[in-house]
C-alpha cells in the first residue's frame, strides 16, 4: 500500500495538454506561517511574561535587546 501511495502518477492530460502536478504556492505556505506560526509564537511570548512575572528573571528573546 505505501508503495503505491508513494509511486508517482502518470500525467493527468486535458484535450492534449498535460496538467502540473500539484504543490505547494507561495500563498499556501505564507498561511501556513499565519496560521501555525502565530499561534506558536503568541503561546511563547505569553509564557515568558508569565515566568518573568512570576519569577521576576526575564527569559525572553527581548531581554538581550
């Protein structure tokens, strides 16, 4: 079964003209950023501010700065 998932597929044509295969655009991985790397990064800042609050250390990138 994982062979043939992983085995590529013969051309898909229209009317004689050969379709792309499908990947990634620029705009689906920008997204990507939005929407997995936004959240990830508003979950570490907020976890900083918690530890340096609670602990009175900032542990933050923005400490070096």
């Amino acid at each position: 079964m994982l062979q043939r998932m992983l085995a590529r597929r013969r051309a898909q044509t229209v009317m004689g003209h050969r379709l792309e295969e499908p990947h990634l655009t620029r705009t689906a991985v920008l997204w990507g950023f939005v929407i997995l790397g936004l959240p990830v990064l508003a979950l570490g800042m907020l976890l900083d501010l918690l530890i340096q609050w609670a602990t009175g250390h900032c542990v933050g990138l923005w400490c070096y700065f």
